[in-house]
C-alpha cells in the first residue's frame, strides 16, 4: 500500500508540476510509436510510472518492447528466474501506469 500512494505522489508531481527535464527511455519509446494514443503528455505520465516502479534498466528492457512486442512475449513465457522477476516488476508498472493515465 505505501507504494502504491508513493507511485500516486510522484506520478501526481510528475504529471502536475512543468519541470525541464529528459526525457526517459519509456517516453522516448512512447513518443516514437506509432500507436495513436502517443501523445506528449500520455508519455510523459507513463515514464513517471515507470519512474515510480521501475531501475533504469528494468525501463530500457521495457522500452524495448515498444519497438519489438515479440520480445515481450518471450520475456513473459521465459522460464528464467531473471525474466520472471522482470515480468513480475513490469506488470506493477503497467497497472500504475493503466491507473494513472487512463
């Protein structure tokens, strides 16, 4: 439960205050898709969930499923302990992101 209020407080921050900073490596995948819901400010809140929720690493694993969706699924059915975990920690980060965003 504090995470999840933790993920609210930064997402809410994130989304709410203008701040100059880069761009992460969700919202660039984001941004470079061609899915008709990219948008700048539906990026920018996804990449503060995942900011919220995931390492850097574990977001530019992530990211490259924009690019690759085949990659996510062979990630999702991997039998490796590392894999599982991954998935584990990106299901978190998608319902935040789907819980903040929508």
């Amino acid at each position: 439960m504090k995470t999840t209020t933790l993920a609210a407080a930064v997402i809410a921050m994130a989304v709410t205050i203008p701040t100059f900073t880069f761009a992460g490596p969700i919202d660039s995948a984001c941004m470079r898709s061609d899915r008709s819901a990219a948008n700048a400010r539906t990026c920018a809140c996804i990449q503060a969930a995942a900011d919220a929720t995931l390492s850097r690493g574990d977001q530019r694993k992530a990211a490259r499923f924009f690019a690759d969706p085949d990659r996510a699924q062979a990630t999702r059915v991997s039998k490796g302990a590392e894999d599982n975990a991954f998935w584990q920690r990106y299901r978190a980060f998608g319902r935040a992101a789907e819980a903040y965003c929508s």
